[in-house]
C-alpha cells in the first residue's frame, strides 16, 4: 500500500478545502513523460466502482486500478524549496526516474 507523508497529506487537505466538499485528490498514471510512465494528480468529485480508496484523516485519495500497480509501494510527499513546491513521489518499482521526477519506466 502507498504511503503518505504529513506534509502531503497537509499540502492535500489544504487544495481540498477549496474545493467542493466531496472533491478527492485522484492519482495516476499514464504513457507519457521523458522516462516512458508519467505521474498525474486531478481533483474529482465522482468515484468509480473499481476505484481504490486510500484513507486519509478526512478524505481519501483515489487511483484506478491499472494505475495502482504502478504506485504500489510508493511514498508520496510534498516539498517546497529552490526549485518550488510540489509532489514528489518515492517509487521503488521504477527502474529509472527522469531529473524532475515526474515520469519513470517500471521494473
């Protein structure tokens, strides 16, 4: 199961609060990126049957099912400094990450 950092679940409750009340932060992945598989990040109100739900304090993150294979294990967090404020992901499935981290090609 993947793990969430207290800083990301912080930086994830504060978008949600701006949204509508049954929004939920939905990852995923998809073919693209510099290393083949790339991370994506949308807010969405509507959850599909097949959907996980990953619990956090006072909402869930939501990944479908193809897309959790990839993020097994992953340790999501969020980190703000020189090179600005964003999600960063620890996948030890990806045999190789790009520099920014935004895409990766699996094991």
């Amino acid at each position: 199961m993947m793990q969430i950092s207290p800083n990301a679940e912080k930086k994830i409750m504060e978008i949600l609060s701006q949204e509508d009340p049954n929004a939920r932060l939905r990852m995923f992945v998809e073919g693209g990126g510099c290393s083949g598989f790339q991370y994506g990040f949308s807010i969405e109100t509507d959850v599909n049957t097949d959907d996980w739900e990953i619990d956090l304090n006072e909402t869930k993150i939501l990944v479908d099912p193809v897309s959790m294979q990839y993020l097994e294990n992953i340790v999501l967090d969020f980190r703000e400094d020189l090179q600005g404020s964003r999600f960063v992901i620890n996948n030890p499935n990806a045999a190789t990450t790009c520099g920014c981290g935004s895409s990766f090609s699996p094991n």
